[in-house]
C-alpha cells in the first residue's frame, strides 16, 4: 500500500515538472451565478476552452524556453518584444490571452456583489465626469474596435483613468505606452454571441450589470 502511496507521489511530483506553471486560476462564482447578465454556457465555454487553450499553448510555447516560462505573467508580456521571433508572436497571442482572461474573470461578479464604493464613484466623476458617461464610453467600445479585440480602463504613468482599446489578445503591459489595466472587457464573439448573437453593445450593457467593482478599485489603488 505504501509502495503505492509513493508511486503516486512520484507520479504527481514528475507530472508537476512536466507541466509548466501557466494555469486557470479558479472563478469565484458558479458558471451560472452571473445569469441572466451572461449564460452559463458561455462562461463555461469560455473558461474551459478558450482561456484553457491559451493557457495550454502558452505553456507549449515556453516548453524548451527556461528562462521565461518561470516569469510571473506580468513580465513575461513585459518583455515580449525582445523575445526570440520564434516565440514572440505566440507569447503575444497566447500570453496576452492567458494574462487578459485571468483578469477578465477577476473582472466579474454577481449581481448583488457588483457595487461601487462612494470613493470609487468619487473617482470615476472625476476622470470621467459621471458614471452614466463612463458606461456611455465603454457601449461605444462596441462601435470602436473591428473584429476582436478588448477594452480597457487603465490607469496610466500620470495616474489619469483612461480608455483604450487593443487588437486580438494584446493588453496596455505590451504596448509601447505601458499602461496598469483596471478593467479589461472581451469583445472577441466568443464572448457573447451564444446568448447575443452580433449585439455586441447589449452584450456590454449586460455585463456593466456584473462588474466586480471592488477588483477595479483595487487594481486602481495599486
Ligand atoms: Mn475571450
């Protein structure tokens, strides 16, 4: 029995040095807690096949490449644009989506839970001049970005709150003008279109309904 007990051990010892260390951080709610906002078909698809897959490919990327895939995420995607051509396209691709999807669903709570703290709405009138037109921005993200892409709220060297928009996986930490993301949202058609079809604007009016504004405060402390 013991043999056993060691063997398995062993296994899970070699089997851990196998795998690199990119993986899905768990979702602090249940795939359908965020209905009706946003299906549980949809969050479960999207976590475990396209965030999976980002995350699985960026780890068969880095396989032959110590010296990076040890790197926490954050400077991993800092340093891409010095990387081996070899691997920089597919650590923008798979590192920007590991590291944007991990946020994403930071990003999201339940309805009862998604509520802005009076300093928060203090700051957001400030950057932005209210609330209401924050949300207007972010619906026209819809509008803004062709084909897939996100946007985000980052909090930029000079402290502003701003908004932007990036291209297929690519985030503020990548850019030229390194930004802090605060909140980043998916407008890929992964995203929505299984409950709205090509509305993306519905879409972002639906999600404004389950945004972990605690997280945003947060990160925009940091
Ligand atoms: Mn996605």
């Amino acid at each position: 029995m013991k043999k056993v007990f060691m063997l398995l051990a062993f296994t899970l010892f070699v089997g851990g040095q196998a795998f690199a260390q990119y993986s899905l951080p768990p979702l602090s709610y249940g795939y359908s807690e965020l209905e009706p906002y946003l299906d549980s078909a949809t969050v479960y698809i999207h976590y475990n096949k396209h965030h999976q897959g980002y995350a699985t490919k960026l780890n068969e990327t880095l396989e032959k490449y110590p010296d990076y895939k040890n790197l926490p995420i954050e400077d991993l995607l800092d340093k891409v644009n010095q990387m081996p051509a070899a691997i920089r396209t597919k650590v923008r691709n798979f590192g920007g989506g590991y590291y944007n999807h991990n946020l994403y669903w930071s990003l999201l709570t339940t309805k009862e839970k998604s509520v802005m703290s009076p300093a928060l709405v203090d700051s957001i009138n400030a950057n932005f001049g209210s609330v209401e037109r924050l949300k207007d921005y972010l619906e026209k993200a819809a509008s803004s970005v062709f084909g897939s892409g996100w946007a985000w709220l980052v909090r930029a060297d000079d402290g502003k709150i701003k908004l932007l928009y990036t291209a297929n996986q690519d985030n503020p930490l990548m850019s030229k003008n390194k930004a802090k993301p605060i909140l980043g949202i998916d407008l890929w058609e992964h995203a929505y279109y299984l409950k709205f079809q090509s509305d993306r604007q519905a879409y972002i009016n639906s999600l404004w309904e389950i945004i972990n504004w605690n997280k945003v405060e947060e990160l925009m402390k940091k």
